[in-house]
C-alpha cells in the first residue's frame, strides 16, 4: 500500500492488540479503517459492526459456530496462525466474508468484520457492487458480503494476508475516532451458539446491518 495515500491520522495498530480474546478484540475494533489499496484507489471504511467467534481452545463455553471449532483444516489454517491476519472465506456460492485473527497463535480466536462507514473510494465502491454512486451507505458496505464486494476483497487474493504489514494491500488502521457507545447482541446469521452475546456495533449507526424479522422456529437468514 502506498504510504503517500495514507493520511497522516491513520496508523497501525500494535500486535499485542490483538493477542487478547476475541470477545474482547472485538468491541475495541469499532471505529478502527480497513482499507484495501486496489490498482486504481484506496478504499477504505470504518468499521462499526463485528461478531466474536472463540477458539476450540474454549472449553468452558463451546463456540460450535466457528470455523476452528472442529480443528485446523486447508480451509481454516489462518485462523490458527498468528494475530491480526485476514481470514476470508467464501459462503453460499456468492459471497466473500473477511475476518481478523487474534489470540497467541494455535488458538484460533476470529472476528467476522459485518459493516463498514464508506469513508475513501466511495464511487468506486459503488461501482464495485454495481450500484449507482448515489446509493446509501448502508447499501454499500452493510452486512459482510457488500462490504467485501465494495472494498473487492476476495480470497484467493486477500487471505492470509498481514493486516499490520506496511507491504500488505488490505490493512487495518486507527486514528483520531473517539470510541461512541456500542451495542452488544447476539450473532445473527447462525444455527449454533446463536444465544451468546458476541455482536458488538456502533449503537445507533446508520450502517449497522439488521436481522430481518423471521417466524419463530425458521432458519435465521444473514444480511449479505
């Protein structure tokens, strides 16, 4: 990523920020960038949506809706490498979802990025979802899978890669935001440990995805 489409305010977090739990990661993350340094632009939006996923290593309260709960596999060996690298995988034959590894490495702790504030790039984000530049942001970059079309994060070129990496094309950023008051919530989207409170948005914000209202007893369905 170039360091001349950098603004100044924006820097890197530190790796010991991502060593802790991710239930507790993943609150903090609110209000930190991600941006991605495609060949045309620098797109980049504040995340204000994330849902905590635990490792296998947590016995006392089991996260059966991990990818890691079951063991390393091809699929899922980043999120058991080291801290804050991008796990991003493919669901529903449609759609990319990124994700932040954290914990010490073996112990697979994630955090699934939901929604982002469109705040660099926005026409082409637009563009990149095929939608006019005068959509809402909440079209843009709300729910995990418009936020990875919009910034054009794919797996076979994003994951695994080091989202402190100066070198990196998708990198994650903090700068002068002041943290606002967050929600927490269950995870929408998933069958199993869907009861535990892992969900963490900006309380209030325009960008945050809903759970769309469904009968008792029916397949919960994610917004994408």
């Amino acid at each position: 990523m170039s360091v001349n489409s950098i603004p100044r305010s924006w820097k890197s977090p530190k790796r010991a920020f991502f060593l802790s739990p991710p239930e507790i990661v993943a609150p903090n993350l609110l209000g930190s960038i991600l941006g991605h340094q495609t060949p045309t632009a620098l797109l980049a939006g504040r995340i204000v949506e994330v849902e905590a996923y635990l490792g296998p290593h947590i016995t006392t309260t089991p996260d059966p809706a991990a990818h890691s709960f079951r063991g390393p596999t091809p699929r899922n060996a980043v999120m058991f490498g080291p801290p804050a690298h991008a796990y991003v995988y493919f669901i529903y034959g449609m759609h990319y979802c990124v994700n932040v590894t954290c914990e010490p490495e073996g112990m697979a702790g994630c955090i699934l990025i939901r929604a982002l504030e469109p705040i660099l790039g926005r026409d082409q984000m637009a563009a990149n979802r095929n939608l006019p530049a005068t959509t809402s942001d909440f079209n843009l970059t709300s729910g995990p899978g418009r936020l990875c079309q919009a910034l054009a994060i794919t797996r076979p070129q994003h994951n695994g890669l080091d989202l402190l990496a100066p070198e990196s094309p998708l990198r994650l950023f903090q700068d002068d935001f002041s943290q606002a008051p967050h929600e927490v919530t269950p995870r929408i989207g998933i069958r199993h440990a869907a009861d535990l409170p892992l969900r963490f948005s900006l309380a209030g914000h325009p960008c945050v995805s809903r759970s769309p209202a469904r009968p008792s007893g029916s397949t919960p369905k994610n917004e994408f």
